[in-house]
C-alpha cells in the first residue's frame, strides 16, 4: 500500500480486499477470513500515555544498588574473588515467608475491582480495563500471530548455548486465559486465576524481596513479623495509565530514578534454575548456587538465558503499558541473593 493510500486508511474499519491486497487492521469488526492476506500497521492506532499517580511518591533503589543502572551488564553482590561485598550485606540473606507480614503490603487489587480505573473509564466512555498482570499473556499470543512465531535472537549467548533452543518457551506458547467481568457499562479485564491452586514461593516471595530492595534495613526490619506492630499505614499503590482504542491499561510503578531517561522502572526478583523447575519442592534446590559469568549451568548468563525464552516478551510488554526505561533483575535462590543487573528496554526490543 503506497503512503497516501495508507495515510487515508487510518483509524478506517477493516475491509476485505481481493487480489490478497494488505490492509490495515487493527478493528476486528468483521470475522477473519483465513485465505485473505492482512498488514498490521502500528502508525494506524492511537496508544496514549494518560499519565501517573503520585511519581515522587514511587520508592527509590536502596542499599547502594541504583550504581547497577548506569553499568551494564551482571553486578555480584559479592566479588567471587575476593569475597569483598558490592553491595551492603544486609540484602544476601533472604527473609523467609514465615517470617515476613505480608498484610502489611499493599494488597493487590484486579482490575474489575479498582474503583478509580472504572470510574475513569466510565468518564471517558472506554469499555475496557485491564492490567498488565491481566493482558501480557494475551498480547504475547497477538505478537506470536503477527510475528509469524518469531523465534527471539540468542546469538549474543556464549557457545555453551549454541545448540539450545532458541524459540520461546512451551509456558509462554500456552493459551491464554482472561476472565471479563462487566461492571455498570465497563468490562473488567482480570487473569484467570480459576486453576491456581495457590501462589508459588517465587510469586510471595517477589513480594517482600521488592520491598527489600526499595527499603532501608531499619524499614524492612519494620515488616518482618516480630515488629510488624509497629507499622501503622498501609501505602496507596502507584501507577501509570495509558489509552488504546475503547482500553485503558494500568500499571504498577515498583521504583524509580530521575535520572532514567524515563525515570521509573519494572523490579524482577529471579529465582534460579533449579528453582523454577520445582516449585513445590524450592526447599530441596536451594543449595544450587549461580557462581559463575558464562556456562550452561550455575551461572548468570543461565538465568538470562532462560529470560529471554520465557520472560522478556511479558516484561517488554509491561514496561511499554507502563512507560518505564527497563528491568532491574534481582538473582536469588530463595535462600540468598546472587547479583543484579539493568535490562533497558532497548536490550530487550533488540533480542525479540
């Protein structure tokens, strides 16, 4: 389609051509028609950032960790070599489940059941609302579409990774499942949580670890169980906003740096290899170490590895929704912590 064809073309309702003509399509009003041809043009939707709540009240990096923003790549927490910590020692040991009051944070709340986000909604005549909790699994199957299975590129991993696979994980190609709940003119967008049977240890623990890395050791210590009582409000969550079509999309905003060029940022606690292979049994694997830079196994570049398969297109997703610069990635093994690193969200743009 020549540029003035398609700029007279935008914002129009998709149409069935012959001849396998491309058209634009991002209005689905008419059922696909399998032996017709379509182009997806971005330049033909409308996807605004609306704004955020309460930016200088979203937490900053402690513990000397905001030096891992301007200075790529992994940063151990402490120097394998000599032992001298790069970070203050306090964040190596992880608190346990049992030991942290969870009531204290911030509950979650879907988005069906967030007052605020309907009632925007509703004042500018949008149908949808969602999260990025609720709509990255579904939007990865989009891109899945319209990328043709795109396989993700792997070619900056060392040789140790030559013959692993490259194309995204069986999790990630899973079907997704939402669950849309109508409210008084205005559908609620929420994940389908009918088959969990309960949160993993990685998904409670991603919890308190990103209070951990947004606090000082006298605040964390506030939340652990034997001193919880001394905590007496509970903060409001914050958020970032933007419009899409008859959508409006929340995200949370975990943490911030003024001196991003988008200023905040996506907190990811990574649980190892191990780990994530058996959740139910987390206790039994939490002698796999991560020790080195390079190497198939216990090693950094392992867990990024695993990242780019099954995470980086639901973080890229989210951080887009939420105007964020990228990823601040926390290695652990449930029991400790291993290292850090910044992820912007051009390095993932270029590896998907």
């Amino acid at each position: 389609v020549d540029e003035g064809a398609r700029k007279g073309r935008v914002g129009a309702r998709s149409e069935f051509v012959n001849e396998r003509e491309p058209v634009v399509v991002h209005d689905m009003t008419h059922p696909i028609q399998m032996s017709k041809w379509y182009r997806v043009i971005p330049e033909s939707v409308d996807f605004a950032q609306v704004g955020s709540s309460h930016i200088p009240r979203v937490p900053k990096l402690g513990h000397g960790l905001e030096r891992v923003l301007f200075s790529p790549g992994v940063h151990c927490l402490q120097d394998p070599h000599s032992g001298v910590y790069n970070f203050d020692p306090y964040i190596r040991n992880i608190t346990q489940p049992a030991d942290f009051d969870y009531d204290k944070l911030t509950p979650y709340i879907t988005s069906s059941k967030d007052n605020t986000l309907m009632g925007y909604a509703r004042r500018h005549k949008k149908k949808f609302v969602g999260s990025t909790s609720s709509m990255t699994h579904v939007l990865s199957h989009l891109y899945f579409v319209i990328s043709a299975g795109k396989n993700p590129d792997i070619s900056s991993m060392s040789m140790a990774f030559a013959d692993m696979p490259s194309r995204f994980t069986r999790g990630m190609r899973y079907p997704a499942s939402i669950a849309l709940r109508y409210h008084n003119g205005v559908y609620g967008i929420d994940a389908d949580k009918s088959f969990d049977v309960q949160d993993s240890i990685l998904s409670i623990l991603g919890k308190s670890l990103e209070k951990l890395l947004s606090s000082t050791p006298r605040e964390f210590d506030m939340y652990k169980k034997e001193n919880s009582w001394k905590v007496k409000d509970i903060p409001e969550e914050n958020y970032h906003y933007a419009e899409f079509d008859d959508f409006v999309l929340r995200s949370q905003l975990d943490c911030r740096d003024d001196r991003l060029p988008r200023k905040t940022f996506d907190l990811k606690t990574r649980g190892s290899l191990a780990i994530r292979m058996d959740l139910q049994n987390y206790e039994l694997s939490k002698g796999y170490q991560i020790v080195s830079m390079k190497g198939r196994l216990q090693s950094f570049e392992r867990e990024y590895y695993d990242m780019i398969r099954s995470a980086f297109l639901k973080y890229n997703f989210q951080t887009r929704i939420g105007n964020m610069d990228g990823i601040f990635v926390a290695y652990h093994n449930t029991a400790r912590m291993f290292g850090f690193q910044y992820i912007p969200r051009k390095e993932m743009d270029r590896v998907l």
